[in-house]
C-alpha cells in the first residue's frame, strides 16, 4: 500500500487530520496479490481509514492487470450498478421525506 503511505506523510507534512470514513467501502482486489496482504480482507486498510461495511470484490489477475480488458470492463460494471443503487436509495429517501 505504498500509496496509502505516502498519502498519508503528505497528509501529516500539510498539517491536515486525517478523518476516518463511516460510509460503505467497495474494495477492488486483485486475485493474484504483489504485496504480501493474501490473507488481509482489507488489503492493508484498517480501522484508522474506515469504520463502515467493506465489500470486497475480487477481480480477475494482478494490481496492475485488473484496470485492462476484462477486469476493467467488471470494475466499471459494478461501480455503475453502485451508483445505480445509490441513486434509487436517495429517490426512495426523496419520496418519503415528501409523504
């Protein structure tokens, strides 16, 4: 997750706080890991990142193969039905708050 460090130097050399999300969290993970975190369900983020539902969705190949071809086309296939989702939650959340 060198990523994931290095945001998080920049985070602490600016001075800023680091805020832990509540939210829903899909995590793209690749089937075959470069890392060392098979066996880590977060791949790597904890507590201090998150605190809400992970959905781990497992794609086809390495970190870097996942974003090519098929792995692209599944990723982009389940951000759409996310979005879908969260669009039909705030038109129900919509339609109660004008009953």
């Amino acid at each position: 997750m060198l990523f994931k460090n290095v945001n998080r130097t920049k985070i602490r050399s600016n001075k800023q706080i680091h805020k832990t999300y509540s939210g829903k969290v899909i995590l793209f993970k690749a089937t075959r890991t470069l890392f060392g975190y098979k066996d880590d369900a977060n791949m790597g983020w904890g507590a201090e990142d998150f605190t809400g539902e992970v959905e781990n969705y497992l794609i086809e190949g390495d970190h870097m193969s996942i974003f090519k071809g098929t792995g692209a086309v599944r990723i982009a296939e389940r951000l759409n039905w996310v979005l879908e989702e969260a669009n039909r939650d705030l038109e129900r959340a919509n339609k109660l708050q004008l009953h």
